[in-house]
C-alpha cells in the first residue's frame, strides 16, 4: 500500500521499530536529568560526562562482535536479547537513586571486624571506602550505561541487517530511514520522560516509566521478530567474534557518523542543559531539565522526519550522494546557529537545522552503505559504522563539558559546526575511491537480496 509516495514497511520492520521506539525511552530519559542531578549528588562534570559516554564505549568494543554474530547466527536472537538487556539496564537508574547514603552506613562499616596481615591493616575507614563505593549513585549509573551499551550493540547491528535483508536498492534508502526513525524516536520520548515527568513527578518516576516500557519491547520483539538473516547452517563459517569490517565503504560510512555522532550528540544533547541554565531560556516555565528535554525532543522529532524524507528521495534519484551533502551542509548551518543562540526561538531553529541535518544523512548514508556492501557482510559492516559513531558520540561529552567550563558555549558550538563539512569531504573521497566517481548510482543488482515473504520465522 502507498501513502503519500511511501510504501508501507513489511510487518517485520514494523516490529522492530516498535521495539526500539519502545526502549529508546531508556536511552534518552537519563539525558536531561543526569548534568542537574550530577551537582545535586556530588558527581563531577569529567565523572557526569563518563556516565553518559560509558554504553558508547562499550559498544565501542561489542558492536564488531555483534555484528560478526549477526553475520553467523543472525538476527532474531541477538534482537530480543540485546532489548531485554536493555531494559534491565534502564532499572539500574531506579536502583541508582534508591541507594543509602554511604555515610549512614558507617556503622555497618566500623561493626566489620579489623584485622592486620603484615603491612595491610583493615579497620573502618578501609571497610567504609568498597562500601561507600558500592552504593554511590555514579557506581550504579555507570553500571546500568555500561550494560546498556551491550544490549544496544546487539540492537543496533540487527535492526539495520533485518532492514538490509528486506530491502532492494528502491526501497533500501526509506526502509533504513524508517528503522533508524524508530530507535531515535523512542529517544526524544525518554528525553520527555527525563525532563518533564522527573519535573512533575520526580527522577525516579521518570526513571520507572522508561523502564517498563524498554522491557515492553522485548516482549514485542520475542513475538513478533523471525529470523531474517541466516537461512541455513553457517556454524562452520569462518566468521569470528572479533572480525571487523575495514572495507572503503564502511569506514567512510563509520567516519561520517563519527563526526556527526560526536556533534548531535556529544556536544549538543550532553550540554543543553547547562546552556539553558546559563542563558536564563526556558519553556513554559519550566526548569532547565523540563526546557532541555522538550528543545531535545524537537531536534529528534526533527532528526526522524528528515529521516524518512531523505531516505525516500534517495530511494529515487540515481545517486545518493548529493542528497547527503544536502543534510551536511544543513547541520553545519544548525551549529552556526547554535552558536549564536539567545533565545527561544533562535534556539528552537538550531535545534531543528541540527535535526534536520542529523536525520537526513541517517537513512541515505545507511542505504549507501548496503550499496557498496555484499549481503552477507552487512552485519560487519554495520558493526564496524556503529564503531566509529560510539567512538565520537563517546568523545563528545568527555571533550565537551570540561571545555565549556574553560572556554564557554559559543566556541564549543561554532567548532562543532566544522565537523559535518570534513565528514562531507572524506564521504566524496571514500564514494570516489571505492567506485571511480563522486556520484555512484545506486545498486542495480537485486540477486543477493532477500525476500520478505521467505524470512525463517523461528
């Protein structure tokens, strides 16, 4: 069926982008609460950004494997899995805050019996300091981010390879559009959640709420989800756990999204907070976590709009390319505008050109990518594209937030504006290298695409 020049999506695609949307609440609602609530509980700015960089980190190391076993075992499992984790992940922010303050537990500490062995002398201050460090909010915060960055490798390298298998070179640009909309919508309700709920009925409202719904998508998934990928016995395949894709198309792809990534959301979502604060901008009278999560949630809203428009045109033009340089250049005029942001209104604009920009690469650059890239590597690939997207989503708030304690808002974000214009030159030298010209055409040849009637339900 076709409504206004889109098809509808196969009935699988719609499962997994209900899935993500619904534990994308997850990822988002720690955004506006965390740099607030970090000063509130003694957490340091390098320590607020490390809390919010740590599941890019992790994934930084699990989305090579995730995708090497997508390529081997396939999609179903890694799926569901992944989403479970993650929503178990999310309950460690609730448990976060529910913890004793460590001095109140004193007592049990000095109640622990002494002992020397030689040089190591054990009394109560050395029982308090594993105590104090157990039950400190940071602790259970880097440890839910951290577990979060597994389950969301495993999410990430599935649900583009089902959109992969299910799509040809006409309708490969608006189906990744579509699932890359869904994991990023659910990210501007969390942003909601985080902001407005905590506002009105607290941080560990908030908190719950995204936790019940990222659980909810893996019952989705479980149900609703088959195989895709792997049809036969690949156990004897020489894919390893390790393997990674270091072909020309999926490390321009992955360098693109470095730069984006570190921007959109290293600089922009992990500082707005704070810029809000200082310039004195709010929304209905919200505080700046209320404000923070509602201009967050229109960039996104923004970012997946963009994103099925910019898939679907490059689904009809013969090249892909020019429609990318387009976003890129609209991001870079977002920052710019960013910087020079007073007010709720120029504000709101930036927002919307840096969404604008962020989405409309997003389905596009996924879509150039499974090209240039054999069906049965497309798990690495995307493996090996999510790589260099954590490594600058992770960079971001760790370079971002001590710089703007130094050197303030407006260099930060005019610096930031830079970065889409280089990842639009090293896009037309990777295009250019791997097929001889700067505008390739899409593929012509559909025979090692799959077939959505003959995915393997399980």
């Amino acid at each position: 069926m076709t409504r206004l020049g889109f098809e509808r999506p196969p009935p699988v695609l719609l499962a997994v982008i209900a899935s993500t949307f619904f534990v994308g609440f997850g990822g988002g609602v720690v955004f506006p609460i965390l740099p607030n609530l970090g000063a509130v509980l003694g957490i340091s700015a390098f320590m607020v950004g490390a809390i919010l960089s740590a599941n890019r980190w992790v994934r930084l190391v699990a989305n090579a494997p995730a995708g090497a076993l997508v390529d081997r075992y396939g999609t179903r499992t890694p799926f569901v899995v992944g989403l479970f984790v993650e929503g178990v992940a999310t309950l460690g922010y609730v448990v976060a805050l529910a913890m004793p303050p460590a001095e109140s537990l004193r007592p049990l500490a000095a109640s622990l019996p002494a002992f020397a062995a030689g040089p190591l002398v054990v009394g109560p201050e050395e029982w308090f300091a594993p105590i104090g460090l157990a039950v400190a909010p940071e602790t259970w915060f880097l440890l839910a981010r951290i577990l979060w960055g597994l389950g969301s490798a495993a999410v990430f390298a599935t649900a583009y390879t089902i959109a992969a298998d299910l799509s040809d070179s006409g309708s490969r640009g608006t189906n990744m559009g579509i699932v890359r909309g869904g994991i990023t919508m659910g990210f501007p309700a969390g942003l909601v959640l985080g902001g407005v709920v905590s506002a009105v009925a607290g941080n560990v409202a908030a908190f719950a709420v995204a936790a019940a719904f990222a659980l909810t998508a893996s019952v989705v998934a479980y149900r609703y989800v088959p195989e895709t990928h792997v049809t036969g016995d690949r156990s004897g395949d020489s894919i390893k756990p390790w393997e990674v894709d270091t072909a020309v198309p999926a490390v321009t792809v992955g360098l693109v999204n470095f730069g984006l990534m570190f921007a959109y959301i290293g600089a922009l979502f992990s500082t707005l907070v704070l810029f809000l604060g200082a310039n004195d901008i709010s929304l209905f009278g919200l505080a700046p976590q209320g404000t923070s999560g509602l201009f967050m949630a229109g960039t996104v809203v923004s970012a997946a709009f963009f994103m099925l428009a910019g898939g679907r045109i490059s689904d009809t033009r013969d090249s892909r390319t020019p429609i990318l340089l387009t976003f890129l250049v609209v991001s870079f005029v977002g920052f710019l505008l960013l910087a020079r942001a007073g007010s709720v209104i120029s504000l709101g604009l930036a927002c919307v050109f840096i969404g604008a920009g962020q989405g409309g690469t997003s389905g596009p650059m996924m879509a150039l990518l499974a090209d240039l890239t054999p069906d049965e590597r497309m798990g690495r690939a995307s493996g090996t594209n999510n790589v260099l997207g954590d490594v600058g989503g992770g960079l971001g708030p760790m370079v971002s937030l001590p710089l703007i304690e130094a050197v303030g808002f407006t260099p930060i974000y005019a610096a930031c504006a830079a970065l889409p214009l280089i990842a639009g030159g090293v896009l037309l030298l990777g295009v250019r290298r791997e097929t001889g010209s700067f505008l390739p055409g899409r593929v012509a040849d559909e025979a090692g695409s799959s077939d959505p009637s003959k995915v393997v339900d399980s």
